[in-house]
C-alpha cells in the first residue's frame, strides 16, 4: 500500500467536512473519487497532500506518516497533486511554470547559486531539459517559450499536469483532470495520464465528475457523501448501488 488514510475527520467551523474517512491505495492503482457536491472529495486532497491539517485520523505514505507535514515535504517525499481551478504562474513561460514544479529535487544550494558552481549549471540545464522533455509528453512541445496565459483551458490543463508530474510524485492526485471538456476531449486528456502514469509507474487518486469517463479509467471507486465514506469497490458495482444513485439523484 502506497498511500493510506484513517479514521479521517475535518470540521470547518462546526461544519462536518469529513467525518471518519479510510482509504487504502495500493501502488500502481487508479482510485476514482465521486460524490455530489460540498461532499469532501476536494478536503480529502487537501488533508492528504498537507494543504489542511485533518481534526483527527492519519495519513501514511509509502509506510511513513506524513500528516502534519507541511505539503511542500509531502511532495517532496513524493505525492503531486493538480488543482480543479488552474493556477499557472501568469508572469512565467510555459517551460519556467514546469521548472518551478521541479525545484523540490534541485540540488542548488543559494551559496552554489552566488558561486555560480559549473556543477549547478549543469543541473540547471539538466532541469531544463527534464521539463522539456515533460511538456513534449503532454503535448506542450511546442508552447515551451509560449506566456502561459496564452494558453487554451485545455492546454492549461496540461500544463498543470505537467508541472505536477516534475516534482517526480510516486502518487499523484488530480482534482477533476476533464472539467470544462467535452466527452471526446475528457477521454484523450485520460488516455494521456493513462499512458503517462504507465510509463512512469505511478499511482493515480482521481476526483472526477464525470463518472462514466471515470468509470472505464478508474480500477476502483470511492463514493463520498456528506462527508461519509457511502461505499468503495468494482466501478459498475458502485455506481449500481442503490445507495450511490440516492446520493446523486436524491438532493
Ligand atoms: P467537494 O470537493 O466534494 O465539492 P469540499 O471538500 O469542497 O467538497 O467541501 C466539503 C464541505 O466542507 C462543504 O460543506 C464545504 O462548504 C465545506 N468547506 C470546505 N472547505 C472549507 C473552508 N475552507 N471553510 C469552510 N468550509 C469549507
């Protein structure tokens, strides 16, 4: 198991956001998380990537306990994650936003910088390189001096992707990789990730709205409602579940 969470409860001013949640995710899995809306899905990311601290319960990841980190050693002991509202650097190039997703790993101390080491140069065009290679993979090549507000929402969605995937995560969590996209675009930003996460051997937990998208993505699925975890297993069964149909038509 790569990455675990128990007993997970988070309260926001007397408002039960999470109340008792467990997840288990084994290496190599694709967890799809559903649930209606205001139903936790977006707190449950931010507790296991150290954005917020959870009231009580624990997250582990590859076998250590990470809760209570601040997220910037989280990711740095290996979980990336992208946001549902797309937040690149306006003032960067494409190439500069995917870099600066790296720097967790950069071996450049500030008194290197100043001495201006050729060991540091050399890294540095070695990290140049890595997110070259990055933005080639998601379809960016050729945007690389582009600003990134002259992006596309879709290609700004790869971007994200791109800069999640420089911080080099074993685990990556996607907060609604398809939103704003149509069937067709929603399937081939997913078969991208699908190949991405094949070739980089990762370990993907994915918040998706579209859940028929998601259905034939995802190797299990999560069902969060109010807050609760309603039910988890084999995508068809869960979304036949009476109790999951309840939840999404009933309100
Ligand atoms: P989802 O991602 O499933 O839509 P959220 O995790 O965003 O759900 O929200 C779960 C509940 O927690 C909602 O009732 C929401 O209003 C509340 N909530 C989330 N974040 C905050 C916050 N920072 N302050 C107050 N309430 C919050």
């Amino acid at each position: 198991m790569i990455l675990s969470g128990t007993g997970i409860s988070k309260s926001f001013m007397g408002v039960k956001a999470l109340c008792d949640v467990s997840l288990m995710v084994e290496e190599g899995e694709i967890l799809g998380i559903i649930g209606p809306n205001g139903s936790g899905k977006t707190t449950l990311f931010n507790i296991l990537s150290g954005l917020e601290r959870c009231d009580a319960g624990e997250v582990t990841l590859a076998g250590k306990r990470v809760s209570g980190l601040p997220s910037h050693r989280i990711a740095g002991m290996g979980l990336g994650r992208t946001f549902q509202n797309l937040r690149p650097f306006s003032g960067l190039s494409v190439l500069e936003n995917v870099m600066a997703g790296g720097h967790l790993r950069a071996p450049t101390g500030i008194l290197g910088q100043i001495l201006g080491l050729p060991s540091i140069h050399a890294a540095e065009r070695q990290a140049r390189l890595d997110a070259l290679q990055l933005l080639a993979e998601v379809g960016l090549g050729a945007y690389a001096r582009s600003r990134s507000t002259e992006l596309s929402y879709g290609q700004t969605k790869r971007l994200e992707l791109a800069r999640a995937l420089n911080t080099r995560p074993r685990v990556l969590l996607l907060d609604e990789p398809t939103a704003g996209m149509n069937d067709v675009q929603a399937a081939e930003i997913l078969d991208l990730v699908g190949a991405i996460k094949r070739k980089l051997n990762l370990t993907l937990v994915v918040i998706e709205h579209n859940v028929p998208v998601l259905m034939r993505f995802a190797d299990r699925l999560m069902v969060l409602d109010a807050g609760c975890k309603l039910t988890e297993g084999e995508p068809r069964r869960v979304v036949a579940d009476p109790r999951v149909i309840e939840a999404y038509l009933g309100r």
